[in-house]
C-alpha cells in the first residue's frame, strides 16, 4: 500500500494565505489576525495531503483550523487544494508541529486537536521519535480550552494502547470515548486518504476521542 506520487501543484495557483511556515506566524499565535476574524479554533497535527482540512472546513465555516505537516511537498500541495476549493477558514503551516504546540499556541486557545495515523516509528529504539509522547501530550492538554477535544486515530493497536495509557497517567483528559465507524457515501468520504486505505484493504482503524472537563482541569 505504498504512496502514490503527488501530483504537481500548479505554479499559478495562489497560496500566499493557504500556505504557511511557521516562521511566517507570529509567537504566540494571533488566530484572529491570520483569519480576519474571532472564531473556534481547530489545529491538525500531520495533515499529509489534506483530506480531513479540505472536508471539515466546507462542514464547518464557523470554525478556523490550521494544518500542520513537516514536510514542505505535502504541505503545499494541501494549501493547494484548500486554495483550489477557496477555503477561507484553513491554513496550512509547515514545519515542526510539536515546536509550534510548545511556542506558538496560548493555554486554553484550541476548540480541538485532531491527530490521525501519526508514524508509529516500528523500531522500538525508534519509538522515542513517535509525536504522542507525554511532553506532547502535556501540550495538547495545555492548550485546549475548556470542554475542548483530542481526536486520535490510528492503525497500530499497540501504539493506540500505549498511548491511551500514557494519556491516563500523564493529563487529566476525561476519555478514551467511543468512536464509531461511520459508512462512506463516496470515494472520499473518510476521515484522511490513509483511513480510506486501511478501510478498502479491510485492515482495522483504532479510533478514540478525549475530552478536556469544563472546569478546566
């Protein structure tokens, strides 16, 4: 099930406000300045080619979200694809997503964080490098606002098992709650290109939904 290759973007299409780096953005992040307005604010962590930001922003133009992803050819051909279907609500930033959770983003300013089919680094001397790590985790819980929510996804049972433990013994997230499969109605009705993979080769999705209390704690 390897990748297919990218297709070129085209270089007359215009991404001067779809896509970003993170140098591009002031510390801490001014939600309100990059999108003209005061809205809930939504970040994806490793949005590959923009799948779930393409779909969740038509869904949900009351809301803003921002897309991260470390490596510049996948982050600009989704700028490319928001920016062909003239998403005014999303941005793609590329460059080290765990760095701009750490320093860009206030305590209690995220509506959401979705984290869906991170590497799992199979290696166990690799694991180290996996991105739900409790420093990371920490920030997630960090940076949600009250009643806001952590939406992780992936195909690797152990790495879905290691990491509800570590959210348990490391934040105060309530969860993990029930994330039901739902039934495409087309081609691209999935939550990312790699869940519309795993569910046409009938491999399994491990799916879990955390929740910050309203209290805040």
């Amino acid at each position: 099930m390897g990748r297919r290759a990218l297709r070129k973007v085209n270089p007359d299409l215009d991404l001067s406000f779809h896509y970003r780096t993170l140098e591009d953005l002031p510390a801490p992040l001014d939600a309100e300045a990059v999108f003209g307005r005061a809205a809930p604010l939504e970040i994806e962590m490793g949005s590959g080619k923009g799948l779930f930001l393409d779909r969740v922003s038509e869904a949900h133009p009351e809301r803003d979200f921002v897309g991260l992803e470390v490596a510049r050819k996948y982050a600009r051909f989704a700028a490319a694809r928001l920016a062909r279907h003239g998403r005014t609500n999303t941005v793609m930033v590329q460059g080290d997503g765990v760095r701009f959770f750490r320093e860009w983003l206030r305590d209690g300013s995220i509506a959401a964080v979705h984290v869906y089919f991170p590497d799992p680094w199979w290696k166990k001397r690799h694991h180290k490098r996996r991105v739900m790590r409790e420093e990371f985790l920490r920030d997630i819980e960090r940076v949600l606002q009250p009643g806001g929510e952590l939406h992780f996804w992936t195909d690797v049972e152990e790495y879905f098992h290691e990491t509800l433990s570590l959210l348990t013994a490391c934040t105060s997230l309530a969860g993990p709650f029930e994330v039901p499969e739902s039934r495409p109605e087309h081609e691209l009705d999935y939550r990312t290109h790699f869940e519309r993979r795993m569910r046409l080769h009938g491999e399994p999705v491990y799916r879990s939904r955390f929740k910050k209390s309203a209290a805040g704690r």
